[in-house]
C-alpha cells in the first residue's frame, strides 16, 4: 500500500536520507522524535512534500494523484479543518470530497465518543477536540485506504484516546493501512502490530516487538525507575552502581534514570538491586532517547 | 467543484467583521455620492466613481473579500481544510478563486451603479444607462482585482503577498505610462471614463482586465498546486 523506494527529502529541520519501507494492511508505527522525520516522511506519503530523489508510491500510484489524494487521509498534530463550518457540515463536505456516500455524521464521531460536538463549529473546537474529529473522520471513511497519524495519544480528546487504539485496529481489519508516528514508545506498543525505528532520518531497525528495537538502536534505552521515597532512590542508586549493563545513572527526587544497551537487561538489573536492597519500585518506564540528545550524550554536536 | 466552493462561500457569509468592513467601505462610497449630487456637479457620477470608487473603493473592497474568503490567511493555508480532505490543491485554489472574484464582482458592481445612480449630474450619460455601464466595469474591475490579490495570496506566510500587491496597484496603476498596463487600476480608471493607460480603448482596457484576472487566477493556482 506503501511503498518508499531508497527516498531523500528535505524539510527543514527534517531530512530523510536513503529510506526504504513497505507497509501493508494494518497497523505500523514509525517510533522517533519529531526531529528524525516523521512529519517529512508523512507529507511525502500525502503528497504534501516532494522527494528529491527515490520515489514513494502510495495505494498503487503517485501521492499526487487526485485519486490516491482521496484515499489518504492525515492526522497531523495541528489538524486543518474547514474553521466556518460546523462539525457535521465539515464531515459532510469532507465525505462528499471523498466520494463517500450516505455515510450517518453522528455514527462517524461515535466511533470515538466524540458525537457530541457535531452541532459545534470546528473554530470553537479545542486542539484535542480537533483531532478526535479529523481521527473519526480518517477512520470512518469508507473510501480512505491509508491513514498517517502523528502522535495519535498525545493532545487527543480523552473520550477518542480511550477509543482510537480499537478505531484503528478495526480499521486495519478492514484491509486499510493505519501508519503511527509516536516518539512515545510506550504508545507505538499499545497501537501498533510492527514497528519502524526513525533516527535523524532513517529506518534503524523494523520489529514486530518494541523490546527488540532497544538493542538495535544504537543509542541504547533509557529507562526510569520511581521508588516510593527519595531515600528509597538513593538505595536503589547505590545498589545499581557498578553494574556492567549500565552506561550511566543518575538520580533525581525519588526517580531513577539510568541508560544502557538493552532494556531486558536494564529490568533484570533493577529487579536485583531492589529485592538486594529491599527497595520498593512502584513503576518502571522506558525512555525514548531523542537524536539530538543521544549525539550530545556521544559528544557529537 | 461545487463542494470545493462550499468552504471559501461560508467564510464569507459567515464572517461578521468581513460584512461590517465591506459595508463601511460601500457606505463610504454612497456618502461621497451623495456628497457629489448635493454640490450639483455636472459630472457628479464621473468624479464620484473616478477619484474615489476606482481610485480606493474598489480595491479596497475586492482587497477584503478576498481576505474574506480565504479566512485571512495565505492561499495555502485557507486550501488546507479542503487538501487534507482529499481534493486536488489546483481545484480547491480554482473554485477558492472563483468564488473571491464572483463575490467582488457582485459587490463591485452594485457598489459602482449605487454610486452612478445617486451621483447623477447634468452632464453625465442618462442615468440607467451610466448605472448599467458603471456596474459592468466595477463588476469586471472588482473580479481582476480578486484574481490579483489571489495571487499576492500565495506569497508569505499569512498571505502578506496580498498587501504587498494592494500597494504596488497603487504606486504603478496612477499614470498612464506603460507601468499601468499590468495592473488592474489603470484599466478599470480607463472603464470608469478616466485617463487611458497607454492611449487604449475602453475596449482594449477590458481585454486586458479579464487578461490580468486570467494569468493571476492560473499563475495564483499553480503556486497552490505546488507548494500545498
């Protein structure tokens, strides 16, 4: 459905350099920071920017096509939408662009609990409020194949974000291709089927399981550990100290940070260090580490 | 295509501030009619639609409406909503143009008749007939105009091209030099009855009128097709 054919593309600050990916029916995500080029990569599957060299092929055809064109639908992280009109009246005009006929305004919005603001004029809309209508609208559509989301959890509507995941899943279903850029790697693991490491503009590694890209990202994984108490973090600090896995570690109140190469390896380290120290963790999270910080942590510019 | 205009209709029949300053602006103008027929100027209608329809009125208000339909935002930008639905940007930038200049166009010329009809004067042509006339070069000069500023639109961020068009209408359209040619002022002045650029016809200046609204319209579409 989408295919990027050794693609480069410029946008400043982003550049996309020799990408190659494929991606079918189902849900993909695309895991970096805004600055490796998710954006970029998403404007060039709908046709918003051009490549400079490779060439991106989108639903069989060129993401210029006016036909591809109505099949593609984006959820950016500030959506546009028609500002005069009301809800409905844009789903309406949207449905009609599309070629999508019959199709009840109401139920579309159900889909992400967000029915209620189909009276609403979109200027009235929050930012969250927005994107839960444009994700209705992408998700209901029966004429769009390929959908791009940047960050589908983040500024969401709180009714739309409990619903998206099932949204999208039921989508991919339907044979279209749902494609996730999230620097949340907690996200991209609760959305997607397989996922895409973007790192300063190319794909690093591909896995269906998040816990298989730590270790080919070349940047390692950080992870964050909260024990109850401050004094609980600082035992918990000394007690990793010294550990091989560790590339480094820091403490701050009562969290504690710590990097290396492999988020397997990093549990396992947490995990002695607290039943040695007789610490009680009361949650663990994994980290993405940012490009621009990854290369000043490798003393790069 | 009729869905497409749906959008650049509603900004301007939904934009309250956009009708209160398109009817100051043409309040305007019957004042300084009403103004020409209360001194009894022989030529009242002439002076009145030369010196302060064509010279400000004019593209004043084709300057708003199309601010108006494009919700006062770059050309780019005012496509997006109808783009990220899925329409082609050279078809949204056509119907989003079509509408600016109709919309001008019908304000334009019921603007020059009012001001032709109340400004009358003994020695201007009978009245009926100069409205008619009046309101055929406003109309024409107002949908030049729109397709102008159309294209300013799709330069800077916020569309500051638009501006930048209005005052360079102004600085080259006053003569009658060959720098008048390719602006709309010096062709609607010569419709209104005014000082012709280059010696052309009246005929010669609506030739050039619906030219100049043609090359904006295509060249304001091509940017849209290319950079959205």
């Amino acid at each position: 459905m989408i295919t990027l054919d050794r693609v480069a593309a410029r946008r400043s600050p982003m550049t996309l350099s020799d990408l190659s990916a494929q991606w079918g029916p189902g849900v993909h995500s695309i895991v970096g920071a805004p600055a490796d080029g998710a954006a970029l990569l998403f404007g060039l599957v709908c046709g918003a920017s051009s490549p400079r060299s490779g060439q991106v092929r989108v639903l069989d055809g060129s993401p210029t096509d006016a036909s591809v064109r109505r099949r593609v639908a984006r959820i950016d992280f500030d959506p546009s939408l028609p500002e005069p009109l009301r809800v409905a009246e844009a789903l309406s005009l949207a449905a009609k662009i599309r070629g999508d006929a019959g199709l009840e305004i109401g139920g579309r919005l159900a889909i992400l609990g967000v029915e209620t603001l189909a009276a609403r004029f979109v200027r009235s809309l929050s930012l969250a409020e927005a994107r839960a209508v444009c994700a209705a609208e992408a998700l209901t559509s029966p004429g769009v194949r390929a959908i791009v989301v940047l960050e589908p959890l983040v500024a969401m509507d709180p009714r739309a974000a409990r619903r998206i995941g099932d949204a999208m899943r039921s989508a991919a279903r339907a044979g279209k291709c749902v494609l996730v850029a999230s620097s949340s790697l907690r996200d991209a693991a609760e959305l997607a089927d397989d996922h895409a490491l973007l790192q300063s503009g190319r794909i690093v590694a591909r896995s269906s399981s998040i816990e298989a890209l730590y270790g080919v990202s070349g940047q390692g994984v950080r992870l964050r550990v909260f024990a109850r108490d401050d004094d609980g973090a600082r035992t918990l600090a000394a007690g990793l100290a010294g550990i091989a896995e560790l590339t480094s570690l820091e403490r701050s109140g009562t969290s504690v940070r710590l990097r290396g190469a492999s988020a397997t390896a990093l549990a396992e380290a947490v995990a002695h260090a607290a039943v040695a120290s007789d610490v009680e963790v009361i949650e663990m999270r994994v980290e993405p580490i940012a490009a621009k910080q990854a290369l000043a942590a490798e003393g790069g510019p | 295509m009729i869905e497409l205009a749906r959008l650049p209709l509603c900004r301007l029949v939904r934009t309250r501030r956009a009708w209160l300053v398109l009817a100051a602006w043409s309040a305007l103008g019957l004042w300084v009619a009403a103004l020409a027929r209360a001194q009894g100027s022989a030529h009242g209608a002439d002076r009145a639609l030369i010196d302060a329809y064509g010279f400000l009125l004019l593209p004043v208000l084709s300057y708003v409406a199309v601010g108006a339909a494009l919700g006062a935002r770059s050309l780019r930008a005012a496509l997006a909503p109808l783009v990220a639905f899925g329409a082609p940007p050279g078809r949204a930038a056509g119907a989003t143009i079509a509408v600016a200049s109709l919309a001008s166009a019908a304000i334009g010329g019921a603007l020059a008749a009012g001001i032709a009809a109340i400004a009358h004067g003994a020695a201007d042509a009978p009245r009926l007939r100069d409205a008619v006339a009046s309101a055929y070069a406003g109309g024409l000069g107002a949908a030049a105009y729109a397709c102008w500023f159309s294209l300013g639109s799709g330069f800077g961020r916020r569309g500051g091209g638009r501006a930048l068009l209005l005052i360079a209408d102004w600085a080259l359209g006053e003569g009658d030099g060959a720098q008048g040619f390719f602006t709309p002022r010096a062709h609607v002045r010569n419709l209104l009855g005014g000082t012709p650029p280059l010696g052309m016809t009246e005929r010669a200046s609506a030739a050039a009128l619906v030219l100049i609204a043609g090359a904006c319209a295509a060249a304001a579409t091509w940017l849209a097709r290319r950079r959205t």
